[in-house]
C-alpha cells in the first residue's frame, strides 16, 4: 500500500492543519469569554508535532520506491521541492505585500526576518525550537525549516545502497554525536541546547525525533500487517480518547516527544495499522481537508495580519464572528491555491514518474 491509500493518514494531516489554525484564532474567543479559547484550543498548536510524524512516515514510504544512488536523490529533492516551493513562495510573496511591502526594508528586524523566510534560515540561536521570530508575519515557517532539513538528510542517505543505516548515522551525529562533543548531556526537550549558532540549535533540536518515529512506524509497516486491523481500530479509538483527556485536562500540550509528541505518535501509529478497516469510514470531507492542509496551514495566518486587518474597515469586529470568517476564508483561500497551484504540480510529477516507469 503506497503513502495515497492511507486515507487515515491523509484525515490526520487535515486535522493537524485545523488544530493550528484553531490555535492561532482562539484570541477571538478570549476576547469575548477571556481565557475561554486558551481553554479550548491552546492544544492546537501542537498539530504541528503531529505533521512531523506523518511527514516522517510519508516520506519514508515516498524514498523507499527512490532507486539509490546520485539520481535517485536528486529526483527525491527536486519533488519534494516541488512539492512544498510553489504555493510557499507565492503565499510568501502574498503575505510581503499584504504586509507593508517595500516599508519592510526600512526595519532591519523585518528585513532580517524576510530573508530568513526566503532561505529557509534559522536565525535565533536561544529561541528554540523555532529559531525564527515564530510571532511574525511569516513565523509558521519555523516547522519548514525543519522538513527541509529532513528532505536534505533523507536525499543524502538515498545516496548510499544502505540508505536506512547511512540516515540512522546522520540523525545520530546530528542528535547525539553532536551535543555531546559540545559538552551537553542528551536531551528529548524541544528547547535544545544552548548554543551560539542558529543552524547548530536546529540540527541538533530533539524535535528532529518526530521524524524518526514516522519513519519508524513507515519501516515497521511491512512487519505489523498481520495485526488485525479491527482490533488496532479499538486502539485507535483508545488513543483519541486518552489524547482528549490529556489535553482537555493541560498535560502534555507542548512540542517534542515528551509532550505531545508520544500522545500523537500512538494515534498515528495506531491508524495506520487500522487502515484496512477505518480507511472506508473516513468522511470525504476529511480527505479534502487533508489535500488542502498544507495551503491551509501556509495561509490562514494573513487572517490575522495581511487579510485582518481589513476586516474592521469591513465592519467584522473582534470576536466569534470574526473567528468563523477566519476560518471560512482560510479554507476558500487554502482550496484554491491547492486547486490551482499544489493540484497541477502534483499531476504533472505524476505523469513524469509514469513515463519514467514506462521507459524503465
């Protein structure tokens, strides 16, 4: 079964996407009802650990049909930059001008921040596991750094006949060989280490082990199938409710693997093996939020900058209403940039890998 059939899969990664932009509009609730949307939806913003799992998982299964060798990682890095470039950039581009434009340059900190964006630099070195101004206009992009540092550490294993061995090597030296000649004791918080280097806090940040564990769980697959799918639905289920209670009750809301991370890596792990029975179940809706996620989770910051602050010439003031029009057209906007920018892309990547099959 390739990364497409897992419908599951595809439902969380809507999910996760929702859960952030939940987390991001929750102010409009604390406006009305103070505290109300904290309550509610400070979990939210861990969506993003879960996003990492299944990008580990994902892309594990996408690199093991990559041949080995020079050609086959730069095919793997030039789709995933495909995958990931198009909409970034010209949602970055958007959100530039909705954001004042050419007065950015007259701040060196916006400056700063816009060229980080573009590069996808880190610049922060005490302020993991972001290493970006995470409150800014283009503060999301935190967690792409972190994917494309991913993307370049799996292209480099897919180099070598031992590709798995030679990717266990590279996370080792990044996670642990590293921090420990630095003179730190190893550390699952997703803090990191104190260290002067922007880059050095982000190959090293234990956040890096969301990927891991997706990948694990993608390395696993061939060796869990004959678990039965019924039953890893029942845990399935089990897992949502322990997360509902964990979180509903303020544990464990937070990045890496000692907060959320452990919380989401049983569901994930535990719908994917129920995939033969709940992959039928899962609603429509929620496989159309997941093709869009990844637009939806690049755009719906504008609704509280860019696109925001027009909504009180428009008369939408701060509050409940203003929430559901947020999200509303965050959904609209994240369509159609899936629709007319992810969705060509992604057919056209498909068709050259067909042809390629062919002639091979």
């Amino acid at each position: 079964m390739n990364n497409q059939g897992f419908r599951g899969v595809q439902a969380l990664r809507g999910i996760a996407a929702l859960s952030v932009v939940l987390f991001h509009f929750r102010w409009n609730i604390n406006v009305v009802n103070p505290g109300l949307g904290d309550t509610l939806f400070r979990w939210g913003g861990t969506g993003v650990d879960l996003f990492f799992l299944i990008s580990g998982f994902v892309i594990t299964l996408s690199a093991s049909r990559v041949p080995n060798g020079l050609n086959g990682a730069i095919s793997f890095i030039k789709r995933r930059a495909l995958r990931i470039l198009p909409a970034y950039y010209i949602i970055l581009l958007i959100t530039f001008f909705l954001s004042g434009a050419m007065s950015t340059f007259h701040y060196t900190d916006r400056t700063e921040n816009l060229i980080s964006a573009l590069l996808f630099m880190p610049i922060y070195p005490t302020h993991g596991p972001f290493y970006v101004d995470d409150s800014g206009m283009y503060g999301i992009r935190w967690t792409l750094n972190y994917e494309v540092l991913f993307y370049v550490f799996i292209s480099v294993s897919l180099l070598f006949s031992k590709r798995w061995f030679f990717a266990a090597i590279l996370f080792f030296m990044s996670l642990i060989f590293i921090p420990l000649v630095l003179g730190y004791d190893v550390t699952l918080n997703s803090s990191g280490y104190a260290l002067n280097s922007a880059w050095l806090g982000l190959i090293t940040n234990p956040m890096i082990w969301l990927f891991i564990i997706g990948m694990l769980i993608g390395l696993a697959l061939p060796y869990l199938q004959h678990i039965s799918p019924k039953f890893m639905t029942i845990m399935f289920i089990i897992s949502l409710i322990l997360a509902i209670s964990l979180f509903s009750q303020g544990k464990f809301i937070g990045h890496g693997v000692l907060k959320s991370g452990w919380v989401y890596a049983l569901i994930l792990l535990t719908i994917v093996m129920a995939e033969k029975f709940i992959g039928k179940y899962v609603p429509k809706f929620l496989i159309a939020l997941g093709d869009i996620s990844f637009s939806l989770y690049l755009i719906h910051t504008l609704m509280n900058n860019g696109i925001g602050k027009r909504f009180e010439a428009l008369g939408i003031e701060d509050g409940y209403f203003r929430m559901l029009m947020s999200i509303f057209m965050s959904l609209i906007l994240a369509w159609l940039s899936w629709r007319f920018i992810e969705k060509p892309l992604s057919l056209s990547r498909r068709k050259k890998a067909a042809r390629i099959d062919l002639c091979n």
